[in-house]
C-alpha cells in the first residue's frame, strides 16, 4: 500500500540533478500531510432520515437549516448589544436609540464582500476589515469600529476566500495579527515567502525539492482514492502553507505538521468563535465550466454560479436551486442518490481545496501548447509548471485546469441545469463570469439582507477598480436572477461613469432613498483607492503578485485601513473626521425606515447622505477627488533588489552553467526517448498531458533512466467519472 511504495517515492520527488535528501513521509501516527487525501467507500446516512441534497424553487425558496439556526441565533443573542456597542445612545448620528424600542430582528441585517484579486484583494480585504473591526482601537476611535461584528454574512471570491478561511481557521483574530502574526500562536501569512518557489528560484534546491514534495505527496495521497486532481489540488496546497493554521517558518519545509491538510470547510462549526456566534456566517463563491465546453476564456452570465457555506455546496441560480450536504461532498449522486449505501465520500472538502476552486483561474492562463501560465511572474509560473509536471507523472487527472468535483447534481433540473448529465462539476475561478465582488449570494432573497458591504479592489484600470464588477452583478440580476435575487440598486450604468463620477475612488452608499426598504438593500461601496492625501499609491499591485516584503505587506494593511477610516472631504486632501458617524448613518437607515411610523432622518445623518450617497439625478463629480495619484510607488524597493545585487554573479554563473547542462540533457533525453517504447509512456498518462508536457518544460528531469524517471507507482483505481 502507500507506506510500502515510500523509497520509490522519495526517489521520484528528490531533485533530479542534485543530491536532495528529500524529507521523510510522514508520521502515519500524526497529522500528515496525506490527511489531504477524502475518505471513500463510507457508509451514507440513513436515507429515510436525512438527504443529501435539498431542492428548492425560485418562487419557494428555502436556507440550510443550520445556516438559518445560526443567523438567527446570532441576531437574537449576539448582534444587539454588538450595535449598541458600536453605536452607544445614537446620540453620535443624532437619534435616541433607547426611545425607538428596537426589536432583535428590527436591527439591519448586514453582509460584507471580500473581492477577488489574488494577494491585493487578500491584503486589501485584511487591512479594510480591520478598519470596520471595533478590536481596533483607531478604527473604534474613529467610528468605523463594529461595522464587523454587526455582520450577519461575509463572503468571498478567489483572493477574498483567502482570507476568509484565514479568518475562520485561526479563529477570527485581529487582522494585523492574522496576516503579520502576533510573535506567539500565529505566524502570519509570510508572503514573502514565494507561493510556488518558497526557498527562491531554484526549483532544485533541497528546501524546495523537500516542500514540492510534500505537496505532491498530498496529491497522491487523493488520487489513490479514485478522486480525480489537477492543477487545483497542489494550488490548494500552496495557499494552506500560507493561510491555515499548522505552517509556521520554523516547519515550511518539513513534515513536522499536515500544513492545513485535513482541515474541511464542514468543520468551521467547530471553530471556538463560530460556536459563540462571534462571527459572520462564510459563503465562499466559485463559477463553474459547462462540462465539455473546455472554454479557455471568461465566461459570460449564463454558467451555474455556486456558493460553498459550512453546511452545503449549493446554486440559488433559478436554473439549479440546489444544495448538497457538504459533509459528503465529494460524493456521486444520480437523482439525489449515492450508487450505494456505503458509496459516500468524507473529507473531501478540504479547506485549502475550496479557497483553491475559487481561486483556480487555470483555464484561463494556462497554455499547454507551450507550457506557459500567462500574467504569473516567471518563477511563480515555473514553480506551478514544475509541480504540474510531476503530478501528471504519478496520477492520472480529469481536466487539469479546472478544480474536479463529483457532481451531487446529475439527474436534477434536467430542463433547465446546464451539467444536469455530467457526472463531475469544473469548478473555476470565482470571478470568472467579470463577477469579482462576491455579491450573488448576499442578494438571495431569502438572506433579505439590508445592507451590503462592498470591499472592491479589482484591478481594472491601473490596477484600481472602474465598476465593471457591481455593473456586470447589476446585469446578472436584473437578467437572469430576477425570481430568485433581490435587485441591485441604482449606480452609474458604465465604467466610464463611475470614473467620471468619481464614485469608484472614495466611499460612495448607493440605494440610500427607496420607495420601500424591501426594494433594494443600502450598498456601502468602500473601493480600494489611491491616498487621499495625494501619495503615491502602493495597493494597486498586479493580481499575480505572489511575493510581498513584510514590510510592503505592513504597509499595505495601514493603507487599505486608511481608506476605509478616513473616508473624504471634497475637493480636498483631507479626512473626514465624520466618517465614522457617516458610516454608522448608511447601517443603521434602513432599521429606521422599516420602524412604523418611520422617524425622520437625523440632521447628522441627511448631510452624511449628501455628500456620500450617489443621486443617479445629481451625480458627484471626480473633480472633488483632486491630487489622487495611480502611480504605483513599491514602499520597499530594496527588498528584492538587494537580494538580487548580492546574488547577481551566482545567478549569472548558474545561468551559464544551467545552459550548458541542458543542452546535454536535451541531447541525452532525445536519444534516450527513441530508444523507449512508447507504451511506457501510455502506462503514465495522456502524452500531450504528461510526458509532452514534462518533457518540454523539464528536460533534466528526463536524463535518468527508465527504472528512476516516471515510473508507474502503483495501480489507479479503476475510477472512470464519464461525463
């Protein structure tokens, strides 16, 4: 079994070229890094007790239960002394709360948005919520404090689920200690250690040969249960290294711990902030490929838009309007149903899996023809290319650049659901539809949110955001999801007017005066922007950007607070020493309209509205936002370019040194390969998936022999998955 094939293993994943001693297995004993690995062949649920699957309409739609327990709950226990805490008497923003007798559920029901973008959106979200989160004592002084722990939901997309698994599997710390660590229990996110090259750009050397190694160990490990991989599955292992709990500098590079593995998305009820109500309730999103379609660009509206909760993977698309058990995620089910009784699968929802599927934007930057990933930064791009490489020597895969799910959703809505027939789902990148707020699920009806939060830090111009994102959800809505969304309310209907307006530079409430509340809820648009104060920008950093100096990242988090706290003043450089009220003004209106009668709008809070609401009949101007500079400045330049400096002649020498080796190794390699027969490489894998693939990216690894290069490891399950 896995233990036994353990010496061929170490020699498959040790470095081709030097000595590498890679790293033992792991402790079978421990929490391993094989935990990544789903349980297959369980036993399923008593089916005339509990199913798998719920099915709803559009019209009659329904919450998971638990989800529907714990909002609730929370609302009735928690949330109102969290809104008295944040907002006091009410006196600040000119009302008498203690006279308005507010009931729990008359408080606004409140969601947040954490944007797609890679590091940027991750960093900018972490430095945004901390402005919103009353733990901080500059965010509590300044008013902004408690919009966090007022929030019923929170989501996330791509970049935006990194944090939010961040969030939940270190048990919601403060934001600073989250990402920069606290010098005890967390170790922060340590970005300036490369996603796919950790110990630099040697992919050889024995610190990455150990770690690419772990990685590739954990995908055996889930390939070995039937379960198709891809280039998902070591992504998902790259970003646990960098934002579960179990990685610490001290243990990078060994198997000291499972580095994330085995840590599901099922079991954040779990966590000891969740089961005290201290935290929003997570919805993470991902967009999903027509099977078969094999579509290598963005999407448009149409695809099947799924969101991940801790109860269910599920669409509330009119189309679909499904959820599945996501315990037994994993799991094949026809109609509604397993093969069998002990057909089921646990484990399968890894949390480092589910932030991978919604960050996996392969199909789009992936070329196979000439093994390049487009946008990433030459060594990040080889890092991935190198582990894809080796994987598709041991394992067989489905589509490689999607994340693989066994459907739960074959046989149902036939009439209407795209991959009603497809026995597997291509889960892709969340905001590969132009989506790259996570709005979709905290517009379902049945959540019937009153304000939505929005932190937005698309890179669409200059790498700040024009809108394209709120305008594309608008249309989505307003098209397709008319049954079964609330509507979005009015904004600038082009990228080019949201610019013009200025709205997509400082903090902007839309919807704030509807005929009736339950038209539309308020949206507290808080992009990311340059400073106010006229500096140089340093958060419009490139989506690919998976490097960041301690130092930038610092800065980075003060400046996306900074934005979120200080708000603006028109036709200055200067704060607003008001926001704070303004801010608690747009969440709390929308408890005051649904009050019968409705009081009236403070005197505070109507020239807050004045100066941040947007009036589609008298919009705002950019011209109030003078002196705002898009040019990116790196804050720490000297970061990366003095290790340069100091390595330049090595580089320049194992450059030369690497040239010549491939160049033999080439030669090697052809004459080695026509002398191979070509059944060998039928026994590994597709040709144009592995041995093409590896061959061509990694000539060196092909000069050993046959015995030691690529060699089958052990028998693959017999698991078709036909679509």
């Amino acid at each position: 079994m896995f233990s036994s094939r353990l010496p061929l293993h170490l020699v498959l994943l040790s470095c081709l070229l030097t000595d590498l001693h890679a790293q033992d297995p792991p402790d079978p004993f421990q929490d391993s890094v094989t935990d990544y690995a789903p349980q297959t062949n369980v036993e399923c649920p008593d089916f005339s007790t509990t199913s798998l699957l719920r099915v709803w309409t559009p019209q009659n739609q329904t919450l998971h239960p638990r989800e529907d327990e714990y909002v609730n709950t929370r609302a009735q226990n928690v949330l109102p002394n969290a809104w008295k805490d944040w907002l006091g008497d009410g006196s600040r923003i000119g009302y008498d709360l203690g006279s308005l007798n507010l009931t729990p559920s008359a408080w606004p029901k409140i969601g947040i948005t954490l944007p797609g973008g890679g590091l940027r959106a991750a960093q900018f979200a972490a430095g945004a919520l901390s402005g919103l989160d009353s733990r901080n004592e500059t965010a509590k002084a300044a008013g902004t404090g408690g919009l966090l722990q007022v929030a019923s939901y929170i989501s996330g997309l791509s970049g935006g689920s990194w944090i939010t698994g961040s969030l939940f599997f270190n048990d919601f710390p403060t934001l600073h200690n989250l990402v920069l660590g606290d010098g005890n229990t967390l170790d922060g996110w340590k970005l300036d250690l490369p996603f796919a090259t950790p110990d630099g750009s040697d992919l050889f050397s024995k610190k990455n040969q150990a770690w690419y190694g772990s990685i590739i160990w954990s995908i055996i490990a889930k390939a070995q249960k039937g379960i198709d991989t891809s280039l998902t599955d070591p992504w998902a292992r790259m970003i646990s290294y960098h934002f579960l709990n179990q990685t610490t500098r001290a243990n990078f590079f060994t198997n000291d711990s499972a580095h994330g593995a085995g840590q599901l998305w099922s079991n954040i009820p779990l966590i000891p902030s969740y089961q005290q109500y201290l935290t929003p309730f997570p919805i993470i999103v991902a967009d999903s490929r027509p099977v078969g379609s094999n579509l290598t660009t963005q999407l448009d509206l149409n695809p099947t838009v799924y969101e991940i909760t801790p109860m269910e993977i599920a669409s509330y698309d009119p189309s679909l309007s499904a959820g599945m058990n996501l315990t037994f995620a994993g799991t094949h089910l026809s109609n509604g149903k397993p093969e069998n009784g002990s057909a089921c699968v646990l484990g399968f929802d890894q949390a480092g899996f589910i932030m991978g599927s919604s960050a996996s934007l392969f199909n789009q930057i992936l070329d196979f023809a000439h093994n390049t990933i487009a946008g990433m930064d030459d060594k990040d791009a080889k890092g991935l290319l190198y582990t894809l490489a080796r994987q598709l020597s041991q394992v067989r895969t489905r589509a490689d650049d999607v994340a693989n799910w066994p459907s739960p959703f074959n046989g149902i809505k036939q009439s209407t659901f795209q991959d009603a027939n497809a026995t597997w789902l291509e889960l892709i990148d969340g905001a590969s539809n132009s989506e790259n707020v996570p709005y979709g699920p905290l517009f379902v009806r049945k959540r019937a949110l009153d304000v939505i939060v929005t932190l937005e830090s698309s890179a669409d111009q200059n790498g700040f955001p024009n809108g394209s994102s709120p305008i594309t959800t608008a249309h989505r809505l307003s098209t397709l999801l008319q049954s079964s969304h609330q509507q979005f309310p009015p904004i600038p209907s082009r990228p080019d007017d949201f610019i013009s307006t200025g709205v997509n530079a400082r903090a902007t409430f839309f919807g704030c005066d509807p005929s009736s509340p339950n038209d539309y809820p308020m949206l507290i648009y808080l992009p990311n922007a340059p400073p106010i104060n006229g500096d140089d920008s340093i958060t419009n950093t490139a989506t690919f950007q998976l490097t960041y100096t301690f130092k930038h990242t610092s800065l980075f988090l003060d400046a996306a607070q900074k934005l979120v706290v200080e708000g603006f003043k028109p036709n200055t450089n200067d704060p607003d020493p008001n926001f704070g009220a303004c801010l608690q003004c747009a969440a709390f209106d929308r408890a005051r309209m649904k009050l019968s009668p409705a009081p009236a709008r403070s005197d505070i809070c109507t020239q807050c509205f004045k100066q941040y609401c947007y009036d589609p009949q008298n919009p705002p101007s950019r011209d109030e936002l003078p002196n705002r500079s898009q040019t990116f400045k790196d804050p720490d330049p000297h970061g990366l370019s003095n290790f340069l400096t100091k390595n330049e002649f090595n580089f320049i020498g194992a450059a030369i040194g690497l040239v010549v080796l491939i160049a033999v190794l080439i030669g090697g390699a052809i004459w080695w390969k026509k002398r191979k027969d070509k059944k060998f490489y039928k026994r590994i894998s597709n040709t144009l998936h592995t041995e093409a693939f590896a061959i061509q990216t990694y000539p060196a690894a092909h000069s050993k022999s046959e015995s030691q290069v690529y060699q089958p490891l052990y028998e693959m399950p017999n698991h078709q998955g036909q679509t």
